[in-house]
C-alpha cells in the first residue's frame, strides 16, 4: 500500500497528505479549487498553521506530494472533506457523497477507503458504503472501508497529529487492521480499533463534552453578572477541587467543529438528546448575549463607534468559520446608531477589515472577542490616545484589567456582574 489518493485538501487532508508523504508514500492531493492546487503544487499553502508550511514544501520538493483535480488510481483512498450543517440543523454530506461518487470508477480490488470527515453515527455504513458497492467490488473483501475520525486541535495539527490517540473503526477487522498499518506510519500515540458505528460516536461525543461543559460556564457567566460576582472566579476555585474542570465562558463557540457536531446526535435523537440540545442553543446565544454588553455600554452615547478586535473563531489562527465575532458584527452593524470597525491580524485585509490604528481611532468602545497574542501586548496607555471614550469590553478574561484601569478605561469583564444597584440605575439589558 505505497499510493495513497487524499480527497479534500483543507485543514485535514492537507496536514494529513503531508505527513503521509513525509513518511514515503506516493501522495496525490485532490481538491475541487484550482487555486488550492496550484499554490500547494509550488510548494506553498493557503490555510495558516504553525509547521505546515516548511513540511508541504518539503514533500512538494521531494516528489512525494502532488495536488490534482481529480482522484488518480490509488492504493489507498482517505477522504477529509467538511460536514457543515444546513438548515434545519441537519448534516450535509453533499461534500462527503461527491468525494465518494469521485473515487468509484477509479477502485480496484484490496484498495482501502478511509473516511475522516466528522460524521453522523452510521453514515459510513449507511452512506458511504452504498456508494462505494457502486464499484462492484464485494464490501469487506474486496474493498475494505474504515472511520478514522481526525482529532487535531488547529494551531497544534502538527504536534497532535504525531502525538494524538487514535482511534479507528473499520466495516470488518480486516479494514480496521489495513487502517491502522497505514496510520501507525506518522501516528506516535496508541491506536485503538473499533467498528464504525462506535468511532463516529466517540469523535461526535468528545466535541459535545466540550459543547455542553462551556454551555454550563457561559450559563453561570450570565448568572454571575446578575448575582454581581466574577464567574471567572467561581470556575477558578471550584477547579481546585480535584474532579472538577468547569471550562471558560466566552461570546460563543464558533469553528467548524464543536458548534456542529452535537446537532448530529440531535439530529439522530431528536427527544433523547435534551441536554445536548439546550447546551448549544446556551451556546449559540451567546454573541447576542455579548452584543447586550455593548449596548450597555455606550447606551448614553449618540452615536458610539464600536472596535470589534478579532474576526476569528479562537486566537492565533486564520478560521473565521462559525465564528460569534462575525454574529456579533452583523448585530452592530444591524444598529443604525452605531458604527462599526474591525481589526484582525490574521484575517486578509481584502475581507473589509481596518488595520489596528484606524480601527481604535475615536473608537467609543473596544471589544475584545478574540484573544490573539498580538490584543494581549497592546498598551493601554497608546490606545487610550486614539480612542473618543475609554471603555473595553474584554468577553475572554484576556487582558489585565488594572493596567487598562490605570489609564482610565472602564473594563468591562464578560462574566463578571457590575455592582446591581448601578445595573439598575442604568436599565442595563443583559444583567435583569
Ligand atoms: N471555547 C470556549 N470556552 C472554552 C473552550 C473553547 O468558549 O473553554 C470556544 C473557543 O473560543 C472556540 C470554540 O469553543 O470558539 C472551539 O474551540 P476549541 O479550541 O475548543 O476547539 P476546536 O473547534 O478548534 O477543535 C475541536 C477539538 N476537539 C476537542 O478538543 C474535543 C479538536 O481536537 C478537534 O479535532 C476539532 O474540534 C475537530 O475537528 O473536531
């Protein structure tokens, strides 16, 4: 098994092709974007990733990895292509089901197929191998099929794609064990196999354990700001007890991944899964919940210009998918009264964003969403310069609140409750 055929060249496949190559396999890179191809076939990328770079251009100069447009006859075939959900909060395998209609006419006996993409428990059974029995190869003898859900956190691919567990199901043993001779090739940590069924759930389960844990922190965040105590507090003490870690609260859960996959098992159980459902509806209310703060805020200022720092969906990345920042701009934007400009440092300026100067100049409220290194060394002393009205929403607990204070900004802490008389005396929305 030397040819391996990678279909969908994103923030998976692409880290994953790589790794491949670099170990010695024959990798064909397959994506639908002729811009995608052309910038990997000289060498480079289009997504941002610490390490990606400097490993693409080796492989890419080392003959090892080729992009193409379409699959080419293969040993192996790993498909890594997104599942979004569409309207109605239902998964859309339109990517998955394209990708596998592409590889059909080009499969020959003893090739393996190994689908990545995150997916609804039983689609590989269900989905996948229908398509593929369109080869006329006898599934789980002539073809073997596995799940080798990804796990990689993006800004660490690299490192835990190496160093991850793994954990792979396959439609019969035999597919499962073929999966994991290739795996074990760049895979560092143990690998555990499974049937299909079991490895859709795990990937699915470990992606709603932090949904539902971060709903239960932007729950109490909501609560602390009524109570006028600092949630951030609460969760630091009660993780001192030693089986307990509550996780942050923040303006929502954006990425293609947490925010999604729980809607997979909702959609599959839609009257079991109460608590799964309500923590990402907790989740999902969360920009509005941030935009609330804001029109606290400057609600006596005429017409405030708001500073929205970060469009991505965590820091140090260049994602913007499913991001709360992008909801809660659409928010200030939908306010006639307000203003709106948005810095981001890793997000291409082409996309209307202002750089940082321009973006804090007579700015009346700054908005930290997203906690960038580069929002974490600004001085407030330089800042305070340029801005019409020092205050600063931080919704990450990011910053350090004195040395903001110190200059003059009110620091507002999402989580933390302003005292409840002053809440009152000011008719703010978010803490009734
Ligand atoms: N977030 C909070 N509070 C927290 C932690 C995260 O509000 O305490 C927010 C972040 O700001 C972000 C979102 O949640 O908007 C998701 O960020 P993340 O860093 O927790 O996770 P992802 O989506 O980047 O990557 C996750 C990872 N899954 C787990 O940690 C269980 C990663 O390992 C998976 O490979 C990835 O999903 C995926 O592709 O499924």
């Amino acid at each position: 098994m030397k040819n391996v055929c990678v279909i969908g060249l994103g923030y998976i496949g692409l880290p994953t092709a790589s790794m491949l190559a670099d170990k010695g396999f024959n990798v064909s890179g397959v994506d639908v974007r002729d811009d995608i191809i052309n910038t990997i076939n000289e060498g480079n990328i289009h997504i941002e990733e610490p390490g990606l770079k400097d490993l693409v251009k080796s492989v890419v100069i080392s003959g090892n990895l080729k992009a193409y447009n379409k699959p080419i006859p293969s040993d192996v075939f790993i498909i890594a292509v997104p599942t979004p959900v569409k309207q109605g909060k239902k998964a859309c395998l339109d990517y998955v089901e394209a990708a596998a209609k592409s590889i059909v006419d080009v499969l020959k006996p003893g090739n393996l197929v190994i689908l990545e993409s995150t997916s609804p428990p039983e689609t590989t059974k269900d989905f996948l191998v229908p398509i593929l029995e369109k080869s006329g190869l006898k599934i789980g003898e002539e073809l073997f099929v596995a799940y080798c859900p990804e796990k990689v956190l993006p800004g660490k691919i690299i490192y835990e794609l190496v160093n991850n567990k793994r954990i792979i199901g396959g439609i019969n043993e035999k597919s499962a064990q073929m999966a994991k001779e290739i795996y074990s090739s760049f895979v560092e940590g143990e690998i555990y196999l499974t049937d299909t069924v079991t490895a859709e759930m795990v990937k699915i389960m470990e992606n709603t354990y932090r949904d539902v844990n971060i709903a239960l922190a932007n729950e109490l965040a909501k609560i602390s700001c009524k109570m006028g105590i600092n949630a951030w507090e609460v969760i630091e003490l009660a993780n001192l007890h030693p089986r307990v870690n509550i996780h942050h609260p923040g303006p929502g859960v954006g990425g293609h991944c947490i925010s999604v996959d729980p809607w997979f098992i909702v959609e599959k159980n839609p009257n079991l899964a109460q608590l799964i459902n309500q923590a990402r509806n907790t989740n999902d209310s969360m920009p509005e919940f941030t935009y609330k703060m804001i029109s606290d805020a400057v609600n006596d200022i005429p017409n405030p210009k708001i500073t929205l720092l970060g469009l991505t969906y965590k820091p140090d990345i260049d994602d913007t998918r499913e991001s709360p920042s992008i909801e809660i701009a659409e928010m200030i934007r939908k306010n006639p009264r307000m203003t709106l400009s948005i810095h981001d440092p890793h997000v291409k300026k082409s996309s209307g964003l202002n750089d940082l100067e321009a973006a804090l100049k007579d700015s009346d409220c700054i908005v930290l969403a997203v906690n960038h290194s580069e929002f974490n060394a600004l001085d407030p002393a330089v800042v305070g310069k340029l801005v019409r009205s020092k205050i600063i929403i931080d919704t990450r607990n990011s910053l350090n609140s004195s040395e903001w204070e110190n200059i003059g900004f009110e620091y507002i802490l999402l989580g933390k409750g302003l005292p409840l008389e002053f809440c009152k005396e000011k008719q703010l929305a978010c803490y009734n």
